[in-house]
C-alpha cells in the first residue's frame, strides 16, 4: 500500500511541477527514481518530524502541493502543534502519508501503534482523514489529493492486503455501499472492509441481511450515505482497527444521537480498548487479541439483533 501510494505521488509529480516530497528518515532508495530525476522538489530529512511540517507547511504556503511521509505516530503525537497551527489553520495543501496506522507495528511496541491518529486529528478543523482498504484503491484515492483544498491525513495499512474494494472512482468524502440489507449494517473504513465483508456473507447465510458500508474517508463523515443504508435496519456495528474513543466509531455513535431514526437502533463499536497495547507480536495478532475480526463482527451482530 506504501509502495502504490509513493509510486503514485512520484507519476503525479512527473506532470504538475507543484507537486513537492518531503520523507523524514525513509529507507535508503525510497523514491530514488523522484530524486534522482526531480531533485529539486525532493527532501529526504532527519528525524525532527515537527521541522518537516513547518517546511512542508512554508512550501505549501508557496503554491506548493507537498506530500510527506513518516511513520503515523510521529506525525499525530509528536507533530500535533505544527500540524493544528501551520497546517490546519492555515489551509495549507499538505498531504500527510502516514506508515504504520492501527497496531501495523506491533513488533514495536506502543510507542509506534496508531491507536488514536484519527481521533487526534479528527478533532482539527480543516483536516481530512483517508484510510482506503488496499493497494487499487489507494491507486484511485491518491490523484483525487492535488487539488483537495486544505490538509490531508493519509493513514496507510501494512501492505500486501487483500483487493477487496470496488473498483469505482474515488471521491474524497464519499463513502462507498458495498452489500445491501436490510437488518444490519456494518460500517467499517481502512483494512477492515475485508473482515467487514466476510463477517456479512456469514450472516447473510444464517439468514440476517446484512449491509456494508465502506468510508475510506473518514472526515468529513458521508452522513447522507450513513443515513441512506442506516435508516431501514435494526442494529449497526462499526469495526476498525483503532482506539473505540474518537474514532470512526465514535462519529457514527454522534450521528446516531442526533437523528431522529423512524426504526430505533441498537449500536455497538469494535476497536481497541481505552488501553495501550499490551503484548509484541504482529498486527494479525493484536487484532485478534482486541477481538477485531469477522467472527466478533458476527458474534456482535447477532446478540444485538435478538
């Protein structure tokens, strides 16, 4: 997913000489190809990630369309003051590529799990969070970036994950339907899709209509699409792979208090617990360990429906 969203940015860049990169203590040969043929719009920096969004920012300021890449917990954690003042208050056209969303790096520990990007920067106007669910749909998302007006949060999976999405254009803002149904609705964004899915086809046989709602956008919320496949159905479940406080969980439970449903709704989140990780392994595996999976998806569902 990384690959396809850098190999995009540098096609892009091939084209419209706005386009700027900044990466902060990338992999040596990231992007060799952009350096070596565009090196004047191309900054491999250290490790001081609050100093990138200050460039990024004055280069933006410019005329400039920059994209920036670290991992996700250094750019929401470590940058959020420069991302809030230089960015977001000023509209600033940043796009912030972010490795490593949800508990991708497991391996390491707490200290790079983004559990909570989403909710840090949910709550900053001006910005736009994307979360797309595998490589084909970040190849269609990452074009719809240069002429968004205003900072964007790209939250990147690990890679190599199943190609689940439809194969429709993207919208920024926009959520996709992916199943109908009339019972339940799964809403889901990122690489859950996957799981969301399976977990639908499993109720779908034992009889519960199951609908999908995908949201690769995350902010600003598709609330007239939410609405749209929420309205018929009895119990909605949200699954993703981040802290159940503030994230995408947390905007479907806002809209629901809000609207005045002619069926009553019974809701429930998925997600991690208001904790830190508390074991090393691998992201199959923490996401296992915090019941994130199609089989709680089910499980969930049904006890919500009986």
């Amino acid at each position: 997913m990384r690959k396809t969203c850098l190999d995009v940015v540098y096609e892009l860049a091939k084209k419209d000489p706005r386009i700027f990169f900044i990466g902060s203590d990338l992999g040596v040969g990231t992007l060799k190809q952009f350096k070596a043929e565009m090196p004047g719009r191309f900054l491999m920096e250290g490790v001081s990630e609050a100093n990138v969004v200050g460039m990024a920012a004055g280069l933006a300021l410019e005329g400039k369309i920059v994209y920036v890449n670290t991992i996700a917990t250094f750019l929401t954690r470590r940058c959020f003051e420069q991302v809030a003042l230089d960015l977001c208050l000023h509209k600033a056209n940043v796009r912030l590529i972010a490795n490593g969303g949800g508990v991708v790096y497991a391996p390491l520990g707490p200290t790079h799990e983004a559990i909570e990007d989403v909710a840090i920067f949910r709550a900053l106007p001006r910005m736009t969070i994307i979360a797309v669910a595998d490589a084909e749909e970040m190849r269609r998302m990452v074009p719809e970036t240069v002429e968004h007006a205003g900072p964007i949060y790209i939250r990147l999976g690990k890679g190599g994950d199943p190609v689940v999405s439809k194969n429709v254009p993207f919208r920024i803002g926009k959520a996709i339907p992916m199943k109908e149904g009339s019972d339940a609705l799964i809403v889901t964004t990122g690489i859950m899709l996957k799981a969301a899915l399976d977990a639908a086809a499993a109720l779908d046989t034992a009889g519960i209509k199951t609908a999908v709602l995908h949201m690769p956008t995350i902010k600003p919320f598709d609330q007239e699409t939410f609405l749209a496949l929420a309205e018929p159905v009895r119990s909605i479940v949200v699954a993703e792979e981040h802290s159940i406080i503030g994230g995408l969980g947390s905007a479907v439970a806002e809209i629901i208090a809000e609207t005045d449903f002619k069926t009553p709704k019974r809701f429930r989140r998925i997600g991690i617990p208001d904790v830190f990780p508390d074991q090393y392994g691998s992201q199959a595996s923490l996401l296992k360990r915090y019941d994130i999976t199609a089989e709680n998806i089910v499980a969930v569902t049904r006890t919500l429906l009986k």
